[in-house]
C-alpha cells in the first residue's frame, strides 16, 4: 500500500495527470488525519513525537504503536 502513494506522485510529477495528483491529496490529507498522533508541530509543543501508526480499518483505532519498514518509507514520499 505504501507504493502507492509514492506511485501516485510520481506518476503526476513524469505525466503531469491532474487526477493523479488529485487523488495523492485526497489520501495524504486522509493520511493525515486518521493514521496521524501526536502533537501537531513536530519540532516543539506539548505531548509525545508525532508517529504514523497503523489503524484498523473496521473502527479506526490505533493498531499499533511502532514502525515497521512500510511506515518508514512514507516520510520519503512526504519530502518529494
């Protein structure tokens, strides 16, 4: 699953398809705001470090509180 956010946006940076980029925005902000914790700065604030956890998909709550190697490679696609 983590390919295809990377293929998404790569595919719209080397064919310049405005649907590829559109659908890389719509599950980014998803991303972003189910699979997201922590503290909303990443260099300061109040509460721990943000993570990307893994969810479960039935209810949405955290299924697990580590990275494991498909997490990791999600910041490579966020510095693109």
């Amino acid at each position: 699953m983590d390919s295809f956010y990377e293929y998404l946006l790569k595919s719209y940076i080397m064919f310049q398809e405005e649907v590829d980029m559109t659908m890389f925005k719509d599950l980014y902000s998803s991303v972003r705001q189910f699979m997201r914790r922590g503290r909303e700065d990443c260099l300061g604030g109040e509460g721990p470090h943000p993570l990307y956890v893994n969810v479960d998909m039935t209810n949405g709550d955290t299924a697990t509180n580590w990275v494991d190697s498909l997490q990791a490679a999600f910041p490579g696609v966020q510095v693109n």
